[in-house]
C-alpha cells in the first residue's frame, strides 16, 4: 500500500502524479522564462522609443545640409586649385618651350661662331703659313745672294790679295 502515497500535486484543476510532474515543472518554468523574456523585451522596446523620441531630426537634417556644404566648397576649393595647377603647368610648359627655342637658337649661334673662327684660324693659319713660307723664301734668297757676294769677294781678295775689295 505504500504505491498508494505517491506524491501529487493539484494545478488548475488537474492532479498530476509521478513524471508528469517534472513535465509540469518544465513547463511552467518555460512559461516564467518567456514571461521574463517578453518583459525584458517590453523594456528594451521602451527605452529604445524614449530615445527615438529624444531623436532632433531638425538638427540631424541641419548638420548633415552643413557637412554637405562644407563638402561642396571643399570640392570648387579643390577644382579651384586644380585648375590653378594646371594653369601654373601649362606656362611652365610654355616657359619650357621658349627656354627650348632660345637654348637651340644659341647652339645654332655657337655652332655658327666656332665655325666661323675655325674658319677664319684657319686662313690665318694659312695665310701666316704663305708669310712664313714667303718670308722663308725671301730669307733664303737673301741668304744665298749674301753668300755669292761673300764668295765673290773672297774669290776676289784670293785672286789679288793685295787689292782692297
């Protein structure tokens, strides 16, 4: 007769014996858990529409036309530079260009003056070989001249010693 006193317990009008009354027990912790869970959910969606409440859209919308004006006058700042650069290139490059022109103009200048004195060296040189060639000649004329009248006053002082020259 002890199987007689097996534990019971009475819930919502049902009696529940033995197992079944662990599977009430899951069950109604189950049921606490939810409960505590939707409440806590409850409260995270109340918060959460305080805050969305608090939101100022006005001075969100504000901030953003404000950051999108600063990005707009920071993009005609950067065109404007850019545009600045490309101006200061393109006279750089013009600069270049004449700097080019005026260098070759000078190398063409220079070119021409070193041929022009290497011509002009050139007949000089040829012109004081011809002197020197010329005044050679006349040296050795001259020379030779001197010579003959030297050999003819000594062939004539040998040939009569006694005469006076």
């Amino acid at each position: 007769m002890a199987d007689d006193k097996k534990t019971e317990i009475e819930f919502g009008g049902m009696t529940f014996r033995g197992g079944r009354i662990a599977i009430l027990l899951t069950a109604l912790s189950g049921l606490g858990g939810a409960t505590w869970a939707g409440f806590e959910f409850y409260k995270d969606y109340m918060d959460m529409r305080e805050v969305v409440q608090e939101i100022d859209v006005q001075a969100i919308r504000a901030e953003n036309e404000l950051t999108i004006s600063k990005l707009d006058d920071a993009i005609d700042y950067t065109r404007d530079i850019k545009s600045g650069i490309r101006d200061d290139l393109l006279a750089i490059e013009k600069s270049v260009d004449r700097m080019e022109d005026k260098v070759r103009k000078l190398e063409d200048e220079v070119r021409l003056s070193i041929d022009n004195a290497e011509g002009r060296f050139e007949d000089r040189r040829n012109t004081l070989s011809d002197d020197y060639d010329e005044a050679l000649d006349k040296l050795k004329k001259e020379i030779k001249e001197l010579e003959e009248e030297l050999e003819d006053k000594l062939q004539k002082a040998l040939d009569n010693p006694l005469s006076d020259g």
